[in-house]
C-alpha cells in the first residue's frame, strides 16, 4: 500500500468541523443525555444536598396547616432499622408554595416529593438499608397531600 492511498484514505473520512452551531448542539446534546440518564437511573440527583428550612418559613401552629411542617405526619419520621429523616424542609417549602400558589396544586406536590427523596437521598446512600423505607416514606407522604391536599 503507497502512501498515496492511505491519504486518500483519510480523506474520505467526513472532516471535523468545528462551528459555532456544531458547538450549541454538542452542548445541548450533553444537557439532554445527561438530562436522560438522571430520569433514567434515579429521580433524584446523585449527590442530594441537604434541604433546608427556608428561613423565612414562619413556624407558629396558631396559623394553621402552613405552618406546621409535615401537618398530620411526624416532621422526622422514622426510617426502620434505627433512623429518622428530617422533613421540615421539604413540608416547610410544601406549605409555602402552597399558601403562594394555592391549595393542592400538582407542583407544589411534585416539588414536595423531589425535596423528600432529595432528603432520603442526602441523610442515606443508595446501598444504604434505610434508602427503601425513606424513599417508601416519602412515597407515602407525597400520596397523602395529593388525596388530601
Ligand atoms: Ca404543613
């Protein structure tokens, strides 16, 4: 084989072409795989942060369902074997994006059990055996508020 050949080899291969739109699309690629393995594998991100009391979450039971936390449900349930998990966050943000945006709205409920299972996800590994009962929890808490508001 000359030499000869093996460049007209090469250039029958497609040119790399390096273009601002070739870049976005590259980009918006990257976003929509990753976007697809995180639906994929886990509703949740894999590396959960904590989810917090918004500070400006007002505690007072005197004012009613908005501002109690989880309600009717313990605030840091138990996760069987031996554990708790910590759901003021995730009730606190319920209740204010409720008493923003009104009663038993699907996305208040759905931003709920995303900071649950966010919580599950940051208090507990994946191979963690309290993983399942959190997540089962917050399972449960999220179909609660969707039947009851
Ligand atoms: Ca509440």
């Amino acid at each position: 084989m000359s030499s000869s050949t093996l460049d007209r080899t090469h250039d029958q291969t497609p040119p790399i072409r390096t273009s601002r739109r070739g870049a976005v699309i590259r980009r918006i690629s990257l976003f929509l795989l990753a976007l697809t393995a995180s639906l994929g594998f886990s509703l949740v991100p894999a590396y959960a942060a904590f989810v917090p009391i918004p500070s400006n979450y007002v505690y007072d039971t005197s004012r009613g369902a908005w501002h109690d936390y989880c309600t009717l449900s313990p605030d840091v349930p138990y996760v069987p074997p031996g554990s708790h998990v910590d759901f003021r966050g995730p009730c606190a943000r319920h209740d204010m994006c409720e008493e923003a945006g009104g009663k038993n709205t699907y996305a208040c409920d759905r931003l709920f059990f995303n900071l649950m299972h966010e919580q599950c996800a940051w208090a507990f590994a994946s191979d963690n055996p309290h993983r399942g009962p959190c997540d089962f929890i917050a399972d449960t808490y999220y179909n609660t508020v969707r039947q009851t508001g």
